[in-house]
C-alpha cells in the first residue's frame, strides 16, 4: 500500500492476486488434514455414546442394587440394556470388536453385566473406521467405564 501523487492509498492488483495466490496454497494443504481427522472425531463420538450408555447402567444398577446388562445384537448393531431403559445403535461405518470377560454365572453371548455392588463382569469395546479407532473399556473390579 502506498500513497503517491496526491492518488489515493490502496492495494494494486497485483497485490490483491498474490494475496488471494497465498490463501489459496494454505488451503489447498490445509483442508486435507482438517479432513484426515474427521474419522478420528466420528469414531471418538460414537465411543463416547457407548460409554453414556455403559455408565448409566452402571449408575442403574448401583442405584438398585440389582443387576443391569448392556447386550450387543450384531445383527441391529444395536446395544441394549436389560432394563429396557436404554440403547444405542451403531451407525453401518465403524467396525466393532467386543471382548468380555467370562464369570462362573453364565451370561449370554456379547453381554457386559453391571452388578449391584458397582462392580461388573469387565471387558472392551473397540470402534474402527478406516485408520481411526477408539476404546471404551470396562473396569471388572469397580465396574468403571473409562473411554473416549
């Protein structure tokens, strides 16, 4: 910007071009990575959904004192608690995989149990999307929910 001549101060074209040249080389390397973390952000929300789910049974049954099951049905992609208080359904994008630990009482196939005492048969919820994943793990001992 200058003044010159009794003309009146201002930006020349060419300025103006390389200016706007400028911007459009920062987003053109920026908004691929915006992008990149996009999965990332999808599969931590959807952990973060389970783990409200887990903790409010949890909650249920320590408010109780009886027993609250959380069970997975593969075939809805859909978690659902005992007490019918509550369920979540994974979107068809991110892959699962449920490990649980196993209890003298028999408890039916993909189920996490949350006893009255606050404790609560344990075990770990793992979402995938592409190269992004998240955790959600359950605590056997304290029956705490720990996640995203």
């Amino acid at each position: 910007m200058h003044r010159a001549h009794g003309r009146a101060a201002g930006f020349t074209l060419l300025e103006l071009l390389v200016v706007m040249s400028l911007l459009e080389l920062v987003a053109l390397f920026a908004v691929p990575r915006f992008q990149a973390g996009m999965p990332r952000a999808e599969v931590t929300a959807k952990a973060q959904s389970l783990a409200v789910l887990l903790r409010r049974a949890r909650a249920e049954a320590l408010r109780t004192g009886r027993p609250v099951d959380v069970r997975y049905e593969p075939e809805a992609r859909r978690f659902v608690r005992s007490d019918g208080q509550g369920a979540y359904t994974l979107p068809p994008e991110p892959t699962l995989a449920l490990s649980t630990v196993r209890l003298a009482v028999p408890l039916p196939p993909q189920t996490l149990r949350f006893f009255g005492d606050g404790s609560a048969n344990g075990g770990v919820l793992r979402l995938e999307q592409g190269t992004a994943g998240a955790e959600v793990r359950v605590d056997w001992m304290t029956g705490s929910v720990d996640g995203p």
